[in-house]
C-alpha cells in the first residue's frame, strides 16, 4: 500500500491516495493571502487509523514549502488536530 498526498488546486483539494485511489480529501479556499481549509474527509472504511492526520500534515507541509499564506481552519476536524500539534501553530499567524 503506498499513500501519497497531492495537490489539487483545479479542484481546491488536497487528496489523499492509496495506490492511487483518492480516499480522502482535505478542500480549501482562496483568499488573497490567506488559504482557508474548510472540510476533511477519510473514507469511512481507513478512519481512525491516521490518515486523515497524514493528509493534513502534508498538505500543511505543503503550505509551509511553497507559500506565504497564512492558514485559517473553519474545518472541525483540523481545529481540533491542531491543539496537538503546535509545530504548524505558525501557519495561522504568517
């Protein structure tokens, strides 16, 4: 089983991919400066196994690498994924 994340910006998306299925997604908008992750999303059958966390450290990493947006999470999930990770706490304050 090989997983990867990957940009989908035409479709405002990071998708999650299992041997290249898309299992999950994490959908954003565009705001001048700012990318506002709105919904994350695992397939019912692979949750509570971490991969919706994976998705969101990448695409965050994915930010962090190739932006200077500043992150804005109206997404449930991530806001509560967030606390536990304080490393990506700077995202929210570029």
């Amino acid at each position: 089983m090989t997983l990867t994340v990957v940009n989908e910006p035409e479709a405002s998306r990071y998708a999650l991919l299992e041997d290249g299925e898309r299992i999950g997604v994490a959908e954003y908008e565009l705001h001048d400066d700012e990318i506002v992750f709105t919904h994350t999303e695992v397939d019912e059958s692979r949750r509570e196994k971490g991969m919706a966390s994976l998705l969101v450290t990448e695409a965050l990493d994915d930010v962090r690498a190739n932006s200077d947006r500043r992150v804005v999470v109206t997404c449930p999930y991530i806001r509560r994924w967030l606390p536990q990770h304080p490393e990506y706490r700077d995202l929210l304050d570029r």
